[in-house]
C-alpha cells in the first residue's frame, strides 16, 4: 500500500479512489491472512497426515478457497461501484447517477478482455490456481513422508535425510507451507488478487469520469497524466508527451484516450475544455498527409499482386471443396485504412511509415468450410498454403464459448505481400456479416452509451452461442505454422 500515490489536491475524485484501494487492499489482504489461519490451524491438528487424511484435506481446501473467493468477488464489486461514484467528484455541480453507475461496473465485470475471461472467470482462475498449487504441497509431502516410512522400515537406521522427509511431512510443517503458499510465496493467490483489485477499483473509476467527459459539450478530450510517483519510463510516458491530434501534449478526443495503458497503474486523465486549445498543431496536417500517402501506397502494391493471389486461393479452394466468400470486399477501404495507420501512430516513436509496415490486412479473403469436416479442410489448404509458397505467420482461433466473433484468422505471407486469411462455416461467416455487424457498428459508435454497449455484447454473444461447433476445432492451435 506504501506505493499508493497522494493525488492532485485538484482531483478530491482520485483522492478518494485511491484511499479506497488502500483500505480494499487492507482488507483483501486480511481475509487471505484470516484463510491462511485457519487453513494452518485446521491442517495442524492432525496428528498424522497420510494417504487417508489426503481427500479430506483436499476438501478443506476447496471450501476454503470458494469461501475466500467470494469474500473477495465481493470486495471487488463494491471498491468497483464506490471508485465509479468517486468520479462525479471530479465535476464541479455534477451529482451521482446511481443507476448509471451500476450499469457500468455490471459491464466491466461482465465483459471479456483479450484472453476471453470476464472478471468473474479471471477471480475463479486465481482462486482455482491456488487450491490446485495447496493440494500439490499436501501431495508432495504425503509422498516423501510414506517413502521415508518405508525406508526406514527396511533400513532401521535414521538417517539424516529420512529424518527431514519425516519432518517435512508433519502436520505442522505441512500447515505452515500451505500458509505461506497463499501469502508469501512468489505468485501468490494474495498478490495476483491485489494486482487486479487495484486495476480494475482504478478502472472503474477512469471509465465513469469519461462517461461524464463525454456528457459535457464543452470537454474536447482528455488528457492523460502520469501517476504522482510514476515509477519508471515506460508506455505511459510516450501516451502522455503525443500530440496525434493537434489538442495539445498528451491530449485526446474522449473516445481516443489510449487510458489505461497497462495493468496496475495510477496513471489517470483530466479533461480539457474548449477554452484551454489554442490553434492546432502545425505538425498535424503535415502527419495526415503521411498517413493518407502510406495508405495509398498499401492499396497501390497490394493490387499488383492481388489477382495472382485470388487465382490461387479460389483453386486451392475448390482442391477442397471449400468455396471463396466476400471476394467483393478483398481489398481494405482507404478511408478504414487511414483510421488504421492513424490509431498505431498513438506512440510517440512510431511514424505512419512504421505503422503501415505492420498492418496486414489491405488484402483479406474468406473460405467457407464444411462445419462437420471443417479441420480436416482446413489442413489440407494449409498443406496446399504451403505447396505452394504461401507461408502461414499467425493463426488465431477464436473458436470458444462466449465469444463474439467465431472463426480462424491466418496472417500469410508470399513474396512480400502480407493478407489475412479468415476461415468460417457459411453459418458463422452470415452471422458475422448481417446481425453481428449490425450490433458491433452500433456498439462502436461515439454516441452509445456504456449501458447500451454492455446490452449489445451480451446479445451478440448470445448469437454466436447459436452457432454449431466444428468437432475437433480446439485442435487448431493459436500458432504460426503446420502441424
């Protein structure tokens, strides 16, 4: 808690917040120290710990575990649901929209990140991860204490070793290593919890004081600002020195703002009125015309080579009784490129020429396969991919429960050109291009409300539910390559 910085004497808001996850901190650390007591207490009063005494020590554990994990599900909810009524003091006059606030932290609870999971699934793995972690020290010295055992009954000689193998697995020895096991070892249950209770109360907070940024017509952006005790250079640093939009240093349109950066972080943003911007960055237009002029050159090499690449895929295609889809809309838009370029030049040191070399998606194609024999398709075009020079960089399967977009998304390379290579059933391709689309623009547009982004992706997961799972589809792993 000692890193915790003091915030801004003008932000009474971040004041609170961040005195909030101190005493959420205090507090989650208590109960994984109440837990660890009398995880040791219980553990301790065995006399003896053997094969017989394993399952139900096993048993304590997982009950101790789901207790502590709800205990701290809950701490989470309610620091998440103060932190998101602390922003409103960050608006002179503006009062607290309970409602609001409570459909914005059942969002950010509710919604997956990058690796899939929602908050509730990530919590689970935490405490899940560390019963499993308990049960494995039990194991392990259940194990040593019955082969010294039997050493010992062979030899009749206490050696020094049998006798820390008897020691080790002792009732008290093994109580004290589950307790430090949940509170001290390195990766603890306790300090993974810490890292996104601090994260997510910080969250909770930053998405609410945007919402109100965006309700006020005189905020033109905000501007992101390095934590009080900010301790090292990093990612950070070049989001609050970048000037990408003419507004000033560290200044972004509301919907721009690359906050958070990362996890675990007491960076924050304010926001910038009208009156405080004066004329815009001379630099800006000239940046602009970089970024059109990278774009136009994407477009410009991709369509030397585009009807070789098309001839090849519809044949390999057809090899395999697939079929091509959407070949109407192979190439990306100029104006969708643009914002592309544009979005990766946030950094400081990444230049529009930089950040065109990275994107590749100016060609995309899509290949419907069979959903029952949808793996067995999909190697065999990968085996013809690379027949016949084409080489497979990345694949991404998003094939998985309560995702919105279901597919397998390949990056491929042949002489230069980079494309994307999407492989759909006919099902999960017209899902993604008629009602899921649908949903997804509206869900992206500035003017939605958080609540009603919360209610369009819990309806577009809804729909892909619907969809069939290919058999064996797990098989396709998130890798580069053949098997």
């Amino acid at each position: 808690m000692d890193d915790i910085p003091r915030a801004p004497h003008s932000r009474p808001d971040l004041a609170e917040t961040w005195t909030l996850v101190a005493a959420m901190e205090q507090s989650s650390l208590a109960a994984y120290r109440a837990a660890g007591k009398r995880i040791r207490q219980q553990v301790a009063d065995y006399e003896h710990i053997g094969i017989a005494e394993l399952a139900e020590i096993h048993r304590l554990l997982d009950s101790e575990l789901k207790q502590l994990e709800q205990v701290q599900n809950r701490l989470l909810h309610d620091g998440m649901l103060a932190a998101a009524a602390a922003a409103a003091l960050g608006w002179r006059g503006r009062r607290r929209e309970p409602e609001a606030e409570r459909l914005l932290v059942r969002h950010l609870l509710d919604t997956p990140q990058k690796d899939g999971l929602n908050l509730s699934a990530r919590l689970w793995r935490i405490h899940a991860g560390a019963a499993r972690d308990l049960k494995s020290v039990v194991d392990v010295a259940v194990q040593r204490g019955w082969d010294a055992e039997h050493a010992l009954q062979r030899t009749l000689n206490i050696t020094p070793e049998l006798k820390q193998a008897l020691d080790e697995a002792g009732a008290g020895a093994v109580a004290r290593r589950l307790e430090a096991g949940l509170l001290a070892n390195p990766g603890n249950a306790a300090m993974k919890f810490r890292r996104v209770l601090r994260t997510e109360i910080n969250r909770a907070h930053g998405e609410r004081y945007k919402q109100l940024a965006r309700a006020d017509e005189n905020v033109v952006g905000l501007r992101f600002m390095l934590s009080p005790r900010h301790p090292r250079v990093d990612i950070c640093d070049e989001h609050a020195a970048a000037d990408l939009y003419g507004l000033g240093q560290g200044v972004y349109p509301v919907d721009k703002c690359p906050w958070p950066a990362h996890p675990n972080t007491f960076s924050y943003t304010e926001a910038v009125y009208r009156d405080e911007i004066g004329s815009l960055n001379p630099t800006v237009e000239k940046v602009q015309t970089e970024i059109a002029a990278e774009a136009d050159g994407l477009l410009e090499r991709a369509a030397a080579i585009e009807p070789v690449i098309t001839g090849d895929l519809q044949r390999m295609a057809a090899a395999v009784q697939a079929r091509m889809a959407g070949l109407d809309y192979r190439f990306k838009g100029r104006e969708s490129l643009i914002r592309k370029i544009e979005s990766k030049t946030w950094r400081r040191d990444v230049t529009p020429a930089r950040a065109a070399a990275n994107i590749t998606d100016v060609l995309r194609y899509t290949v419907l396969l069979d959903s029952e024999s949808f793996v067995s398709q999909y190697w065999q075009l990968q085996e013809q991919l690379a027949a016949s020079g084409y080489q497979t960089n990345k694949v991404s399967n998003t094939w998985r429960k309560n995702a919105v977009y279901k597919g397998i998304n390949t990056t491929i390379i042949k002489n230069g050109q980079v494309f994307e290579l999407q492989f759909h059933t006919e099902q999960s391709f017209n899902l993604k291009n008629n009602e899921l689309h649908k949903l997804y623009e509206e869900a992206r547009e500035i003017s939605t409300s958080t609540e009603r982004r919360a209610e369009l992706q819990r309806q577009m997961v809804e729909l892909s539910r619907q969809i069939p799972t290919p058999p064996g589809i797990s098989t396709i792993q998130t890798k580069a390559g053949i098997r």
